[in-house]
C-alpha cells in the first residue's frame, strides 16, 4: 500500500518546484529567472548607442547559472532530494531545446563572430561524461548542473542575438516553469 502511495505522489502533476520542499525562503528557478532577465532587457535598453555598439560586459549569463544553483539546492535540502534533482534536470533540458528553437541561424553585424561561437557552444554536445566515476546521489546532482550549463550558453546565444537585433523578446514565465 506504501507503494502505491509513492507511485501515485510522482505520477501526480507538480506545480513548478512544488517537488522541491526545501529552502521556503529561497526564490525558485521561476521567480529568479523572470527577474534577472528583466534586468537584462532594462540594461540593453539603457545602453548608449544600442543598436550601434555593445560592449562587451553587456552580457551575463551567470544569473542563470545563479538561477539554476538555486533550484540544485532547494532540491538538496528537500526531503524527496534524488526524485528533485532528476525533474530539475528534465525540466532544464526542456527549456534548453526550447531556448535553442528560439535561436536564429546567424546575427549580422560586429557581434556575428561571438555569436557564431557561442552557438556552435550551445547546439554542440559534450565530450564526455563529466559525472563519470561520482556516486549516485552526486551523479544526479551534475547531471542538473550540466543541463544548468547548456541551458545558460542558450541564453547567452539569444542575449547576443538580442543585442544584435536579430532576437525578439521571450516569454521567461514559460521558459523558467520546472514543473
């Protein structure tokens, strides 16, 4: 009958990171992320002489990592703490390929090199296992982390083709749901 009760718990639908019991006090993966690219799209609007010239530290990918590392450790300190950290990384790979049919084939302009790269970087694939020889438990923590990882270098190839003109805006409500 304990069975039955657990299998029915991980079949039910889940809200976004209601999964994840951990941490009460800590913004989830769909407040952070809506918000620190907010604050991307204020700034790119706030350069001077958008459109013409972007420098170079007008791109910061890092709050999804920062995002993401949120999410990892509300599922750490969550009582259901394996089951949290698979869904996160499913949920991530989801966004990631959403993210990736947003990107256009190439930008014009100085920023077409670097985007270029950085979308050669998001589409490609990884050379190894990164998690190889680890235990279990932390095997299903890296797996989040990378997918955390190729999720950001998405984010930063539509922030350069942002910047570039070549990318409208995104819905990030959707595009930050780990349910």
């Amino acid at each position: 009958m304990k069975w039955i009760a657990v299998l029915l718990a991980m079949a039910s639908p889940a809200g976004a990171q209601e999964w994840a019991d951990g941490a009460p006090d800590i913004p989830r993966f769909e407040q952070c992320l809506p918000e620190q690219m907010a604050l991307f799209e204020e700034r790119m609007f706030g350069l001077p002489g958008y459109g013409v010239t972007v420098p170079m530290d007008a791109f910061n990918v890092h709050l999804v990592q920062h995002c993401g590392y949120l999410a990892m450790g509300i599922c750490e300190v969550s009582s259901n703490g394996m089951a949290c950290q698979r869904r996160l990384r499913e949920a991530f790979e989801r966004r990631t390929d959403e993210m990736l049919a947003l990107l256009p084939w190439d930008v014009a302009g100085e920023l077409s090199p670097l985007y270029e790269q950085v979308y050669q970087l998001a589409v490609g694939t990884n050379a190894g296992d990164d998690c190889a020889g680890e235990s279990y438990r932390r095997q299903l923590w890296c797996a989040s982390f990378m997918q955390v990882l190729k999720f950001e270098e998405a984010v930063w190839a539509w922030q350069i083709a942002r910047l570039a003109g070549a990318a409208g805006p995104v819905d990030w409500d959707a595009l930050s749901r780990v349910e």
